[in-house]
C-alpha cells in the first residue's frame, strides 16, 4: 500500500529535542461527529450482541493527525513509563472494496478521538528497535485503553526518512461488559515531516465481552 494511504500518527518533535507535540489533519471534508456515530451503534447494538456467538468484537477504524485536538491531559500520566513524546489524533471509519478488501475510503466518518503517549530512545528508528507505547481511543462505543510497544520495521520505504511500525498492545481498559483484548496497528511515522507523506495507523481492536450485557 502506498504510503500517503496509511493513516497520520506522528510528531515534530521527534525530529530534534523530542518535545510534546500534536497529530495534524489533512482530511477538510466535513465528518458526522462522534454522537451521530453513537446513537447508530446503539440503535443496532441489540442485533450485533445477538450475533456475538464468539464472545469478542472486532473494530476497525484509522486514526489521523488533527492539530484542533489538544488531547487529554490525564492519559499520558498514567503510562507506566515516561513519556517523551504525546499524539493527539481523530479517529475514521473506513470502507473496503468487497473484492478484495483494498480500502477505497479512509475517512467515511470520523468516530472519535485518541490520546497517545510515547518513549523514543533513538531518534535513528533503526529497523528492530521497539518503542513503548501507550493509547487511549474515545470511540462511541467508550473508551479502550492499551499498552505494549512498536516495533519498528524499516526507516527507507518508501524513501529515507520514511519510518514504518507496527504497535501491539494490551486492552488494559475498556468500557463496562468488556474484559479485555489487544490492538494492533499498521502505522507509518514522518518525523521529517515530507511532503506528501500520511502519517498515521490503522487500527485493529480486538476486545472479549460484551457491553450489551454488562447491566444484564
């Protein structure tokens, strides 16, 4: 897949000194909001919990740079290990091709925000070299908390510069019904920030339970 086709979650301030910084959005379309989102999720949750013989949900959503988002403020200090850099990003639902699965559309709706924090220890991204990593995505359905790492997987594709990862993580937090599960993501960074270079995720939850059953 090209590389202005993965999703936006990077830093500026890795390049440098590794300050706190934001996710930044290229997409100006107009999105529905997250309570849209969450009033179509409950208005069919009562079918997909009838449906839900395996036990678990899986979702699937991209996420994006958006420099409007500040973030919350209480996600990173609650990593379990010191933060040096922090992304903020929206979240999008995406459409695939049923032919084959390709994605025609990353951002057919945005669904929600994620607070990320992150600990670079070499600015280099040497291929190998995992990262911790630590997330907290507000989604209609609530809020799903991870933790775990990314590796990293190159740093020349499709050009020098270019750092490509994937982050596995445990759901350590999960809204009511749940009890746990992982995400996993196929993640490009642009700590140099080229032009014409998306730098995101896209992001896989895969979480047991059932929040349709919680109150039962």
């Amino acid at each position: 897949m090209q590389a202005r086709s993965l999703m936006r979650l990077t830093s500026a301030a890795i390049v440098g000194a590794l300050a706190l910084t934001t996710f930044g959005c290229s997409d100006t379309s107009p999105h529905p909001t997250a309570p849209a989102a969450r009033a179509e999720l409950l208005a069919s949750d009562a079918e997909l919990a009838a449906s839900d013989v395996a036990g678990y949900r899986l979702y699937q959503f991209r996420s994006e740079e958006d420099p409007t988002f500040a973030g919350d403020p209480t996600v990173c200090p609650a990593a379990p290990f010191v933060t040096n850099v922090r992304l903020n990003a929206s979240l999008y639902a995406t459409n695939t091709r049923s032919s084959d699965g390709l994605t025609m559309n990353e951002s057919s709706r945005k669904i929600g925000t994620a607070t990320a924090c992150v600990r670079i220890t070499d600015p280099t991204f040497p291929p190998g070299k995992q990262e911790a990593f630590y997330v907290a995505f507000d989604t209609p359905a609530g809020r799903f908390t991870a933790n775990g790492t990314c590796a990293l997987v190159s740093n020349d594709v499709p050009q020098s510069h270019i750092v490509l990862a994937g982050c596995n993580l445990r759901i350590i937090g999960a809204p009511a019904g749940f009890v746990g599960g992982e995400a996993t993501s196929a993640s490009i960074f642009n700590p140099a920030r080229i032009a014409g270079v998306n730098t995101g995720s896209y992001w896989t939850l895969l979480v047991y339970g059932d929040p349709a059953k919680a109150s039962s």
